[in-house]
C-alpha cells in the first residue's frame, strides 16, 4: 500500500532538510521526500498542513522493566507508550532481573519485542557492562554484540572501579562499541535523596552533591581520552558537567552526552514538599545548572535528549519520601516538554530539535534510523508533530504502567499525532487521515 | 477544626501566635495546679513510632491523658509494620481503626506530610529524620519565656551539629519568628553547606558564635558522626564545641543553657554547666509535657479560645 504524508514541515537533520512537502511510503519503506511526490494509487492520504514530517524519535536511554520487574513495565506496555510518544525506536537499558549481560537475554528481548501485541516501535538492547551489572567482571562483549547489543552500559549499578572501567574500554574500542556511562560516584552521593544545596538544608534531607556526578564523568572522559573508546554519559545535571564535557570534547576524547527533559525545565525549588513523584537522579539541581544545561543543548555540547523512562508501580511511589526509587517515567511526555521549553522558547530550532530526538541519537548508537532519507532504514520510521496542539499532560491517560512523573497536570505544547513504523502505529484520536483508496 | 502540625515553619504567623499563646496558657494551668476543661468527646490518639523514644512517647501519653483522651501505641517492632507492610497500607488500616488523630515519629523526613496525605484526621509531627520536630521547639521556647520573660530581641546560639538535628530547624523557626536572633553554631562538617534558606547565622568558631549570647542551646552529638567521620574524635569536638564554665564566660552575664537530651556529659557539655545555675534543662523536659498538650490540643481542636481569655 502506498501512503501520502502530504504537505507538510518536512524536517530532516541528517540532511539538513527543511522545506514543506510529502513523503510517500510504499510497502512501508519511504520511497520519496520532497515538495512534489508521485500521489497516484495512494491508498492512504495524511493531510499534514501545519505539521511537522520527522523522522521517528529514538530514545537512547530507556527502561523497559521485562524480564522481572513487570508491575513497573512491560516490553508491550512500553513500546505502546513509545509510539504515542512519537518514538519509533528505544533502547532498553540493561538493569533488568536479570540484567542483559548473555546472548539469550537479548534474544528473548528481541523475541518479545517482535510480537504483535507490543507497539510495534523497534527495541534496540544495550548489552550490561558487567557479568550480572555486578561491577567486578567485564560481560563477554564480542557475545553480546553478535546478539545484538549497539551499545553497553553499566546503567542502574555505576562502575566504581577505574581499572575496571578501562578495561572494558580497551574490550568496547576493539569491537568498536560505545559505552553508555552511568556517572555517579557512590562514595559521594549514598545516602541522598535530593540537590544538595539550599533545599537539602531546608527540608532536612542528605543531599546528593553535584560533586558526585562531575567526579564520574571526569574519571569516565579522562579513561576514553587515554583509550580511544566511544562513550556516552547518560543525562548530565550539572553546569560542571556540561563544562567538563566540552573540555575533553576539545582535547579529542570521543564522548557526547545527552539530557533528560526535567534537567533543562526544572529546578529543586519547584518540587512539592517531600512529593516522591518529583525524586530521580541526578537530582533536579538549580536554576544556573539549568540555564548552563538549556545553553549546552543549544551550542552542541549535550549532543541528544533522551527520555531516561524509569517507571516503578504506584506502590513504589507512595512511600516516605527517603524510602521511594529515583526517576520519572518519561517516554510519552519527553516530546512535548521538549517542544514546550525550548523549541517554542526558541532555545532550539525545530530542525535542531528533532536532531536532538532522533538523529544525533541513531548516529551516537550507529542505528539505520533517525533519518527520512530513502533507503537508509529497512522499514519507514516517520513520525508527524502537531508542533502548536495545546494539551495537558495527564498520566491517567499514558500507555505507561508508570505514573511517576512531575508533569502531572502540566500544559504542554506540542504531541505527535502519527508514529509509523513501515504501517501506522499510533495515531491521535484527532487525527484522521485524509482519504482511503484500494490501491 | 482540626488541623495537622508537621512542621514549625510551614505554619503561618497566625497559627504560630495562637500555638504558643495556648501553650503558655496550658503551662499556667496545670503549674497553678487546675485541670484542663474535658473535652465534649473522649478522642483516641494512635502513637505510631517508627524509631525508638521513650521521652517523647511517654510526654505525648501525659499529654493526652491531661486532655482527657485515650492513647493507642504503635511501634515498628512487634507490629505489621516490621512484616513488610508498608507505611500507606498502615495508615489506610488505622484509618478503620477509630483513631482520630496520629502522632507520628519517623525515621524519614517529610513521612509525617506523606501520612498525612492518607489519615483524614490532624497528624502531628513528633520528629521526622532530620527535618523538624515541632513540639520540641515549642516547649523550648516556653522554657526560654520562663527564664528571660521574653523571646524578642534576644540572642540564641544554637551549637553542634545542626546538620543532621531536626530540634535546631525547629527551633530556628519557632525563635526566629517569635523575634529571636538565631545563629548556629558548629563544624563545617556538621553544618549544612548551604544555609541561605535557614532563618539563622551561621558561625564555625563557638566562641565567636556564642558571644553575647541569651540563649545557648546545645544539641545532641549522635555517636555515629564520629564513626562517619563528620567529627576527628570526641575529644576534639569536645575541646573545640564543648560548653564548658569558661567557655560559657563568653555569652551574655545571665545566658541560659539548653539541651534537648540524652546528654552526652563531657562531650557538648560538661558537668558544672550541665548542673548549674545556669542550665534550665529540667525545665525543658517539663516544659515539653505543656507543649504537647497544646498541640494535641492545637490539632484536635479542644481548648477553643482559651489562649486568648
């Protein structure tokens, strides 16, 4: 079948594309993009006047819960919520139970992914960094990566041992790996439970330094500098990061970086008192980090936006603010908070952004996606922005198991309404397609 | 009405007034040896300790039997609460059980505003982690009204590890917003390392902090600080933070000395200050029987417009 995304922002980074025009899908592969496409026997027509044509948003850093955690998440329930999202492909971290550290582990991620009840939207695993993320013994990364992994990580349990942590550069560099790197050094940040600064003080709680986060990273840096090894840390908080990162980026070390949407938006001093649903880490910092976070995002030195989707069941949650688990389930609100505080903020262009979203990431991980160029991925990934839907968030209606999020209630600006992948695969209420024809 | 009383500083100018004005009034009748009206209906009080105290159980026992209400105790050891229940599921189950009002101790600061949120009647806070500890502070400051006739104006050092004290917040905000000039006084490491948002001035030398000082209130030093490596050893927090007689030179001619307790004799305080004219921390312990009268009345709404006839 052939389906007309017809007239509308086609933005597509990897080209530096920005024009109005259609994309024709035929056979769910993208067959043409440009201002006049062939629309004979469309079976589909999109009408896409005043939307935004993307290519599908990829999501580095994610957290899919299966196998064993599956009253946070499952990969079906997360998949659905990554399509109404707009993403088209997720990574899934690897601090699952057990973690991903074998060949059958991915296989069984890969097999449940490809099931036609999940959503559809592609699921790429990140190997663990470490046997059972134990942080003593390097996994068998050759394994690992024949299954299947882009990337490695030691996220949820962060590498503490630097020689460690070298050694599976050296391993990462030959069989030219990235490594996703979970910066924080637990010596500094055990015990806390939000910033350590002026809010810690007032409501009587251990803080998490951001001594603790810029430590890991400039370890981390100085390690890829001295190797060559590819990293990436996984959401900077902290001005000092984001400083630390364009010094070694300057000296040649092959790192980048990305950010999770509550660390370019909010700020300790904005968390109800002791509400568990604003608790994650890196904590929320201050409006300077902020400032120097959004800044970092727009000169290139924060290379992506990833969601960070950390879901945990309601239980989890409503506990005595020390006791309850970091993070925020992400997947369907990163999008319009991104849009929302810094594309219609002008702090990013509309190209730059989905460059954030979606192409930067593909390229970081080496996926065929994030890109609307015929012939570079095996099946369409496309994904249609209404960038001007004025809409408030609410987590009633998420995809998502996880309801842990500090946007509940928030008004947003800007939500896909179309995710394909080769066919639709989710599509707004409000949105309907144009015209069906038998083609 | 009823009301919740979780922190000191969340309360308004207005509610703070009242709460001490009743805790004064309270004080005068139980000293001059009258009893307290009864209340129109006998109300349970559910004591759910989550961390061990005996002062603070038994003053709040006294406290509600002077109001004429009954006591249910709750503790986390030998209750559902030590079989993996969780702190909701708890609250939902006594929500059933008759009680009207919760005083709660926690180990986690902020679990009595997240209990709260589950109780449908007043929670009051008898200390929360390291957050505040409400009734404290109130008694303290009847104990300071005692002894200097006043709370305006003066100076009151408050001296040790304010880091990890939920008594220093409380009372930072009761004393400051009563007219006090607060500052606190003790080691870098045992200080917040930022204190732009706390009501109080900070000093790391006790000599410079305590001069000219009303008011000197030490606090506890919890022996796992010198275990965590907050402090060198106790003989050197000792010798540099210790209210010994000479030290004590340095504050005003008449200054009172304060300590919530258990004290550790020799180390924030010596024997001769702790047992001298000066100290008034017998006071304090009766002081905090009157307090959490007031409170519980404050919260359950016994004792309406007395604090003002």
């Amino acid at each position: 079948m052939k389906v007309i995304l017809k007239g509308g922002r086609i933005l597509n980074p990897a080209t530096d594309l920005d024009i109005v025009g259609s994309v024709c899908i035929e056979d769910g592969q993208i067959t043409d993009v440009g201002p006049d496409v062939d629309e004979t026997g469309a079976g589909a027509e999109y009408d896409c006047r005043g939307l935004w044509i993307t290519p599908g948003l990829v999501d580095l850093n994610c957290h899919l819960r299966e196998p064993g955690n599956e009253a946070r998440e499952t990969i079906q329930s997360a998949t659905l919520a990554a399509a109404a999202g707009g993403y088209t492909t997720i990574c899934a971290m690897p601090n699952t139970q057990p973690p991903l550290d074998s060949p059958a582990l991915i296989d069984f991620l890969l097999d449940r992914a490809a099931s036609p009840d999940t959503g559809g939207v592609f699921v790429q695993p990140i190997g663990a960094l470490t046997k059972g993320l134990n942080g003593r013994e390097p996994a068998s990364y050759a394994s690992l990566k024949r299954a299947g992994v882009a990337a490695v990580s030691d996220e949820g349990s962060p590498t503490q041992n630097a020689a460690l942590l070298q050694r599976a550069m050296e391993h990462c560099l030959q069989l030219d790996l990235p490594i996703l790197i979970h910066a924080d050094e637990l010596s500094l940040s055990a015990g806390g439970s939000i910033n350590e600064g002026g809010m810690s003080a007032l409501l009587g709680l251990k803080g998490i330094p951001r001594s603790a986060e810029e430590v890991a990273i400039m370890r981390a840096c100085v390690l890829a500098l001295n190797t060559g090894c590819r990293i990436h840390i996984l959401r900077v908080s902290t001005w000092g990061s984001v400083e630390t990162i364009r010094q070694f980026k300057y000296l040649g070390a092959a790192v980048s970086c990305d950010v999770a949407p509550h660390h370019f938006c909010l700020t300790e001093e904005d968390m109800p008192e002791f509400d568990a649903h604003w608790k994650t880490t890196p904590p929320l910092r201050t409006m300077v980090d902020l400032e120097l976070v959004q800044q970092g995002l727009s000169d290139g030195t924060i290379d992506c936006i990833a969601s960070d989707h950390s879901p945990y069941a309601d239980h989890e949650v409503e506990v005595p603010f020390e006791e309850a688990p970091f993070g925020f389930a992400g997947l369907e609100s990163t999008l319009a908070v991104t849009l929302t505080h810094l594309t219609h903020r002008g702090i990013l262009s509309p190209l730059e952004t989905i460059r954030r979203l979606s192409t930067t990431p593909a390229e970081i991980l080496r996926l065929e996606a994030g890109n609307l160029k015929p012939g570079t991925s095996p099946v369409a990934q496309v994904t249609v922005i209404n960038p001007n839907l004025e809409w408030t968030f609410d987590v009633h209606r998420t995809f998502s198991k996880g309801k842990n999020t500090p946007f509940q209630g928030h008004r947003l600006m800007g939500k896909a309404v179309l995710t394909l992948v080769g066919t639709e695969n989710y599509r707004d209420p409000g949105f309907e397609p144009e015209r069906y024809r038998r083609s | 009405m009823t009301r919740s009383l979780p922190a000191i500083r969340t309360l308004t100018d207005g509610e703070l007034k009242e709460l001490f004005q009743l805790a004064g009034w309270v004080k005068a009748e139980l000293s001059a040896g009258r009893s307290l009206p009864r209340p129109d209906q006998t109300r349970t009080v559910g004591l759910l300790f989550f961390e061990n105290s005996t002062r603070t159980r038994v003053a709040f026992e006294q406290a509600a039997g002077l109001l004429g209400h009954r006591v249910v105790n709750f503790g986390s050891s030998g209750s559902s609460i030590s079989k993996g229940e969780t702190v909701k599921d708890t609250i939902l189950t006594l929500r059933f059980a008759g009680l009207d009002a919760l005083v709660v101790r926690h180990p986690s600061s902020g679990a009595p505003q997240m209990i709260a949120r589950h109780f449908p009647g007043p929670v009051l806070n008898a200390g929360d982690g390291r957050h505040e500890h409400p009734t404290q502070a109130l008694g303290d400051a009847l104990t300071i009204q005692e002894a200097k006739g006043r709370i305006e104006g003066l100076r009151v050092a408050i001296v040790g590890d304010v880091l990890h004290s939920r008594v220093a917040r409380s009372n930072a905000w009761m004393l400051s917003r009563l007219g006090a000039r607060v500052r606190f006084v003790g080691p870098r490491t045992l200080m917040p390392s930022v204190t732009a948002k706390l009501p109080a001035k900070v000093y790391y030398d006790l000599r410079t902090g305590i001069e000219g000082a009303d008011v000197v209130m030490c606090l506890r030093l919890q022996r796992e600080r010198m275990e965590d490596g907050h402090v060198g050893s106790v003989g050197e927090y000792a010798r540099l933070y210790q209210i010994s007689r000479q030290m004590l030179r340095h504050a005003a001619p008449e200054a009172i000395v304060m300590h919530p307790g258990p004290i550790n004799r020799g180390v924030e305080l010596d024997d001769a200050v702790a047992d001298g004219g000066q100290s008034v921390i017998l006071e304090q312990v009766k002081n905090g029987i009157y307090a959490k009268t007031a409170a519980l009345a404050w919260s359950i709404g016994d004792l309406a417009g007395r604090a003002q006839a």
